[in-house]
C-alpha cells in the first residue's frame, strides 16, 4: 500500500539521497499515474474502444513512466496550492491527452491539403467533401 504523503514529504523524499527513500517515492508516485492514467483511457472513447484491457494496462504503465519523470523535472514549479498528487495527476492526464492526439493524427497527410486550404481525406465523396460528420470533424480538429 503507498504511504499517505503530505506535500513536503513528496518533495523530500523524490529529492532524497537516500536511495531506498528516493526509490520507494518514484514508485508509489508512478503507482499513483499509472492508476489516473488507466482510469481515464477506461472511459468509453471511441478512439480506444478496440482495444483490450491488457492493451490499456500497457498504454497507461508507458504513460506513467513518462509522467513520472515529467513531474519529478517539474517539481520546482509545484506551489503548493493543492495537494502534490492532484497537480502530478493533472500533468499526467494532459500528458495521455496529448499523446493520444499524437497518434491519432501520425497518419494523417497534409499532402491531401489543396492550396486553398481544404482537406481532401481519403475515401472523400466525388465532390470532394467529407464522406460523413465523423470526417467533418476531424478534419476540423485538424485545422484547429
């Protein structure tokens, strides 16, 4: 079970020198994330309905790790205006968020822009708009 912390003593202990201290800090924090991080891509959203939870379970323990180490790196810049755990958990979701914007849109092709601006994605209709409000939307996103 990871130990109840207050602000000050994540701090201390994720700086400590003592390395069983130190180690024992990453460890729950990164416990912490990854729980955050799982429960958020658990949500139902469509983008990972497919996937099994084993593949979540994957996706999140990746998740934290980067977010462990983002907030240890960020740490300085934590002020103390809620409790440690709340702003780690809040760098780690943004962190998922935008991973998974990432690679929703790794295989998207700016070369389906034309030069005025409009987006042309494959599967387009004849008349060169979107298939459907799902594409619409994406392709809005895209431009945003």
């Amino acid at each position: 079970m990871a130990k109840n912390r207050t602000n000050e003593e994540w701090l201390t202990e994720l700086t400590s020198d003592e390395v069983p201290i130190q180690t024992a800090a990453i460890n729950d924090l990164r416990t912490r994330l990854k729980r955050s991080i799982l429960y958020y891509l658990s949500q139902d959203r469509s983008d990972l309905r497919d996937l099994s939870g084993q593949e979540l379970e994957r996706m999140a323990d990746d998740l934290s790790q980067d977010a462990t180490l983002r907030v240890i790196d960020n740490k300085d810049t934590f002020r103390g205006e809620s409790k440690f755990t709340t702003w780690a958990n809040r760098i780690a979701i943004r962190m998922a968020i935008s991973d998974l914007r990432r690679a929703r849109y790794k295989d998207f092709s700016l070369d389906d822009m034309t030069a005025e601006g409009e987006i042309f994605p494959s599967g387009a209709s004849d008349t060169g708009g979107p298939t459907g409000p799902e594409k619409t939307v994406e392709r809005d996103d895209v431009l945003a």
